[in-house]
C-alpha cells in the first residue's frame, strides 16, 4: 500500500478520535474485539480488524504498533524475508506509509 488513505489510517484516526484520553492503540489486541447485537466497541475492543490480525501475524507478515496519545507507528514485516514477503512496511501519523526491500 503507498497512498495515505489506507484502512490502517483510518483504524488509527478511528479509534484515537473516540478515544481522545485515550489516544492510538497500543497494541494490536485493543483494534480487535467482537462487536455485534448489544456488544459495542471499547477502548480495549476497538471491533476494526479481525482476531487472526489482532494477533500479530496474517499472510505472511508480522504486525505490530505502538501508540499513545500523541501518536503511534505501525509496521509489518515478512515472518520470513523473501519467502514470506519482498518489503517491509511502516507508518507514523504523517499518514505515509513508508515501503523497503528485505533483499
């Protein structure tokens, strides 16, 4: 992904702008969460991004972040270089999102 409106973006500014004391998620579990019928979105079940993603490894790629009020940086890096995955993947609030080789 290189454009800046990506579903990460909007995960992040999502969840920080409902959580303002809050701020970004710290970890990726706090994105996750079953929401449905009466079950509502909280701080530490945020309902953005499935439970297989939450829990730091999908396709092939590691995910973390890291966030706090005033910002957060997410990454994603091949579970195996050149096996898994070609590039690395990062962002911070700019909304960029920065792409390099692992070869």
């Amino acid at each position: 992904m290189t454009s800046n409106a990506g579903p990460k973006e909007y995960v992040a500014s999502t969840a920080s702008t409902a959580t303002p004391t809050i701020g970004f998620a710290s970890v990726l579990s706090h994105l996750s969460g079953t929401c449905a019928g009466t079950n509502v979105p909280t701080p530490a079940g945020f309902c953005v991004i499935d439970t297989t993603l939450a829990s730091g490894s999908k396709s092939g790629y590691s995910f973390s972040v890291a966030g706090s009020v005033s910002g957060y940086a997410a990454w994603a890096n091949p579970v195996s270089a050149n096996q898994t995955g070609l590039n690395s993947f990062c962002s911070v609030p700019d909304a960029v999102v920065r792409k390099t080789g692992t070869a």
